[in-house]
C-alpha cells in the first residue's frame, strides 16, 4: 500500500516515524508472546504495560477466541503479508461463528487499514473472495493508558474495498 501512495506518512518527521515503527513492533511482539502463552509478564518494560493491558481487555470484552497469531502469507493475487490476528466469535449458544482478521495499532486507525484488512480476509476465508466477504474486518488501536479504541470496516464495503485494492495492486 505505501508502494502505491495509499498509506503514506512522509509528512511525518523521521524520528517521530522511527519511534512510532519501534513502539509498534515491541507492542506486536509482546502480544504476540501474550497470545502464545510465553510472556514473562514481570519484565514487560512500564512503557509497554498499558498496551498488554488494552489488548488483555479487548479480548476479554470482545469475547474472540485467537486461532491464528502473525500468520504469514502469499496470496495467489499478487500480494503478501503478516496478519496480526486471525479469530472467531461464537454467537447465540455457539449456533454461529464468525470469522474476524484484528490488526493491531499503537496510533491512529488510517483509512488504508480498511484495505489491508480486505486483502487478509481473502486469506482468512481460505482463499475464497466470496467468503471473505463475511470475514469480519477490525482494528484495534491499543493505547498507553491502557484503553483501547476499535474500528470495524463495514461488511457492506467490501467489494468497493477488494475493487480498490486490487487496482492499487496492479498499478
């Protein structure tokens, strides 16, 4: 996306770029390590702690149970990348499932995060477009504090969502 002008922060001063890009990478891999069960929780640095805190929460209150943690791909569609979460939500005594692709954020949710999450769904629903369709797509920005603020993309605008991104592929 950024190849293509779609998710550009060059207006954004190399330092403050350089830390936010430091900041997102820690957050990631200690939820990573959070979500696999391998987190030494006592040595997260007090910087960090509000970030687990906000995920924690967001899972608890989301009610999503992980099946996938940074799950890598290439997809048939010329693009590839790293999923940050891929989960389901059990509805109504566990009668319906539904399928979700979470990135996880350390700052504001931009427009282009939409499309991302277009393209994770097609993986999400085994490589199948139709499907994907129904793939819940969410951003969840994680906050110091330990809040949390969610964004979900409207199922409604996924194929207007899909058409852009595979034009922003092709170009």
């Amino acid at each position: 996306l950024a190849a293509t002008g779609l998710c550009d922060y060059s207006f954004v001063d190399k330092e403050t770029r350089d830390y936010s890009m430091a900041r997102g990478t820690s957050v990631h891999w200690m939820t990573q390590l959070e979500d696999q069960g391998a987190l030494n929780y006592r040595v997260v640095p007090k910087s960090l702690r509000g970030y687990r805190k906000a995920w924690n929460e967001w899972k608890k209150a989301s009610g999503i149970q992980i099946t996938d943690i940074e799950k890598q791909f290439v997809s048939r569609f010329g693009y590839a990348g790293i999923i940050d979460r891929i989960g389901k939500f059990y509805r109504w005594g566990n009668s319906r499932v539904d399928v979700a692709v979470v990135d996880i954020k350390t700052g504001p949710i931009a427009n282009h995060v939409r499309l991302q999450l277009c393209a994770y769904s097609i993986v999400a629903a085994g490589d199948d477009p139709r499907a994907a369709q129904y793939v819940r797509r969410i951003a969840v920005r994680l906050k110091d504090d330990g809040k949390y603020q969610v964004k979900e993309f409207s199922r409604h605008e996924w194929v207007t969502d899909w058409s852009e991104f595979m034009e922003a592929v092709r170009t």
